[in-house]
C-alpha cells in the first residue's frame, strides 16, 4: 500500500487505513508493531466483517471493534512486523 492511505479509524491501539479506492487495508496493531495488509478477497471480508462488529455493538470504541477484528476474526494471521 502506498504513502497516500487515508486514515479511516485510529484508536489508541489499533489504526486502520485505506488505499486509494478502499480496495485495500493495512491494520494496524500499535502494541504489537505489527501490521496486516488486506487485499483482494481478505480486504473484501474485512469490509464485510467490520460492518457486522459495528451493527452488532454499535457503542464499541475503535479500538474495541478492531481489537475483535485482529483477535477472533484472525487478522493477526496475516500481520507481518512492521517496516520502520
């Protein structure tokens, strides 16, 4: 993902951002300095599966929704160590 992703959520924990199109994700685990980067099929799930955590606990904060994401949605999977 390029230079230009736009920051669509930040929390103290977890950040997510979005590459030109929103056809692409990279999430982010601050704590962890880990970083998942979700295309294709993995960022259309993400997509579907963020807007279920979001309906489901409509009063959860960023961090809360995104922290559910990486854990039991298995984003954590797919994160890589975070180039400095």
């Amino acid at each position: 993902m390029s230079d230009a992703a736009e920051t669509l959520l930040s929390g103290a924990e977890y950040e997510l951002l979005a590459g030109p199109g929103t056809g692409a994700y990279r999430l982010r685990c601050k704590p962890e300095q880990r970083v998942a980067l979700l295309e294709g099929e993995d960022a259309a799930r993400f997509r579907a599966d963020l807007q279920t955590v979001q309906q489901q606990f409509p009063g959860c904060t960023t961090d809360q929704a995104l922290a559910q994401l990486w854990d039991q949605g298995g984003y954590s999977w797919l994160a890589a160590e975070e180039e400095e």
